[in-house]
C-alpha cells in the first residue's frame, strides 16, 4: 500500500514538474497570441471575471457560506467552508511573498522581464505567481476534496480566472500554472490536517 501511495506521489510530481517546464517554455508564445487576438468584447468582459475572481470576493462568499451553514447547525458544510477559508488565506499569503521575493515582470510591462529587479514593490512587477489563481484554486481545491460533484462544478470559475489574467496581459502562462500548483498544494495541506476524517470521508462519489 505504501508503495502504491509513493509510486503515484512520485508520478504526479513528474507530471506537475512537466507541465511547469512546459508553462515557461511557451510563456513568451502564449502572451502573443492573447495580445494578439484582442477584441472590446472579450477584453471587457475579462476585466470583470478578474473584478470579481479577485481575493475578497473569494473570502466574501466563503465567509457567507460559513454563517449561513453555521446558522443551520450544519457543521459538516461550516468545518469545510472555514477549510476553505484557511486554503484561501495561505495560498494567498504564500503568493503575495512569492510575488514581492521574485518581482517578476507583468507581460504588459515591455520595457523589462527579468527576475529579481530593484521594483519589489510595484505591481508591475508582482506577476509571479497569479494571486488570482492561487487563491482560487485553493478555495475550490478543499470543496472539490471535500465534496467531489459540487467542486467539480465550480473548477471552470479558477479556469476562467486564469485565462482573464492571461488575456489581460496580467501574468504569463508559468504565473497561473504554478499559482495552480500552489493553489492545490494549499488546499490538500488544508484537507489533511483542518477538516476531520470524518467530514471527508463522505466524499460524494464521482
């Protein structure tokens, strides 16, 4: 069984290292095709999935779900929107350092794209990771853990959220791709060790 286990940890790590490599190997490409495939429309409307797919709303929403399910005496759904609160809070605190540590380039800022620049504290230069996406993934991450069918009806909002900040010339390809991987990490760290064995162990069945 331990073997079992390690052998798909050690798989699901190479697919993960993979697709990072791959992420930054196309970063340049992917954000020429968005810049270059612009329309109002489309523009306009990404501006407002970003709006509203930022941190706040996420916290709003989940603190919402947290009263009302609290109110109903349901402590199953209050344990795992607080989950999800915590996954939101650490992914985004974990970003936001990553983001100030490594002062990576927006792709929108053409003049420079170099890592580790003087403008540690200009959001021009705070691209990696997304903070959109990690957060995001996180919040979704424990309720998809947590309660498959539900979360996996929700998994398109992080999507969407990805490829606005994309399209908006906000952050490149590797930005959302390992702002995801955090984003999972975060909220399989958060089901492990806050939501009790037997809130997941009702997991609705796929």
């Amino acid at each position: 069984m331990k073997r079992a286990v390690f052998f798909y940890w050690l798989v699901g790590i190479i697919i993960v290292l993979a697709c990072i490599l791959t992420a930054f190997r196309f970063d340049t490409a992917v954000a020429q095709f968005m810049a270059e495939h612009q329309t109002p429309g489309v523009r306009n409307f990404m501006r407002i999935v970003s709006k509203c797919g930022d941190w706040w709303t996420h916290f709003l929403i989940g603190l919402a779900g947290a009263a009302i399910a609290w109110q109903r005496k349901n402590k199953q759904w209050t344990r795992i929107f607080v989950a999800m609160l915590i996954a939101l809070t650490i992914a985004g605190v974990t970003g936001r350092v990553m983001k100030i540590s490594t002062a990576r380039a927006r792709p929108s800022v053409k003049a420079e794209r170099v890592w580790w620049n003087s403008q540690h504290w200009s959001s021009k230069y705070h691209s990696f990771p997304s903070g959109h996406v990690d957060a995001s993934v996180g919040f979704f991450g424990v309720l998809f853990l947590a309660r498959r069918r539900i979360g996996a009806l929700c998994l398109p909002i992080p999507i969407l959220i990805a490829f606005s900040r994309m399209y908006l010339g906000a952050h490149y390809l590797s930005d959302v791709v390992c702002a995801a991987v955090l984003g999972i990490l975060c909220a399989i760290l958060v089901v492990r060790f806050v939501l009790s064995e037997s809130t997941t162990r009702k997991i609705d069945p796929v």
